[in-house]
C-alpha cells in the first residue's frame, strides 16, 4: 500500500457510515448499492458485518438499514474526550440562563459548523439544533461568528460555499 492511498474496504465501509448518517430514514441495499456506487454483493457483506458489530441496525424486515447503536457510543466517546466541550459547559449555562436564549458551541469542519453542545432556549419556540448535527456555516450565526474569525480568510474563498 502506498501513502496517502485509501484501503478499499475501510473506504467503502466508511463511505456506508456517512451516506447512513446523512439519511433520515433507513435504506434499502440498492438504495445504497446505487447511491454509493458500490456492487449489491460488496454491500451486504459490509452492511451485515457492520450490524455484527453494531454499527448498523435493520427494520424487523432486514431489508432497511440505518446507523446502530455503535455509532452512538462512538460520537459520544469522542464529545466525552474533547477538551473544548467540558471547559465551556459553566460559560454555555450561564449564557443561556443570563439571555434565555439557546446557546452553543460548535466549530468549524470545511464550509460546515458542527454543533457539540447546546442549552436550550427558555422559550416555547426554538430554534432546532442538534448535537453532532452539521449545517453549512454560512447558514447559520454561530458559522457566521467562526468564519469571521478563521485565521486564513482567503482560506474560506477555496470552500464550496454558494454565492
């Protein structure tokens, strides 16, 4: 294997994961087989070996398939063990409490802002968000507020982001 070459297995299984994530409702297999571009036979091996470990889950017909429980556990790992999350919890809080409006934390992930903690609002209506969610930072106040104050401005022209 040569640097910087993907494994093809890791790729595809991978490219499973996101295309899963990105989805609001289960998938059929050749839903995903055409979607990702990956052979029928390819994909259920993956798909049944990433439900083996957890990864994926299907409906009671096992036809369907969506993120499992794994994916979970794996997101939350990874907002338990940044730094940021834990150091800004009080300053959310106070916030939130102070101008009872929802408040977050988030940063940037290429022309997108991924939220990894929020307060809610104390009004009825509210704004959604999600932790873990991804919207494109132009779209929204915190994406605006990082975008701002990126370091390399001319770096943010290189993004994909709509006129």
């Amino acid at each position: 294997m040569t640097p910087g070459q993907p494994v093809k297995s890791a790729d595809r299984t991978l490219e499973v994961l996101e295309a899963l994530a990105a989805s609001p409702t289960r998938r059929s297999l050749v839903e995903l087989s055409r979607a990702l571009d990956i052979p029928k036979s390819s994909l259920h091996g993956i798909l049944h070996t990433m439900a083996r470990r957890g990864w994926v889950e299907t409906d009671p017909t096992g036809t369907r398939f969506g993120l499992g429980v794994r994916a979970l556990e794996v997101g939350a790992a990874y907002l338990d063990a940044d730094d940021a999350v834990g150091l800004v919890s009080g300053v959310l809080d106070d916030l939130s409490r102070q101008f009872g409006e929802a408040t977050h934390l988030g940063r940037l992930d290429g022309p997108d802002v991924v939220y990894l903690a929020k307060r809610e609002s104390v009004h009825r209506l509210r704004l959604y968000s999600a932790i873990g969610r991804k919207l494109p930072a132009h779209a929204t106040a915190l994406g605006k507020a990082l975008l701002a104050r990126h370091p390399d401005p001319d770096d943010q022209l290189r993004w994909p982001l709509p006129g």
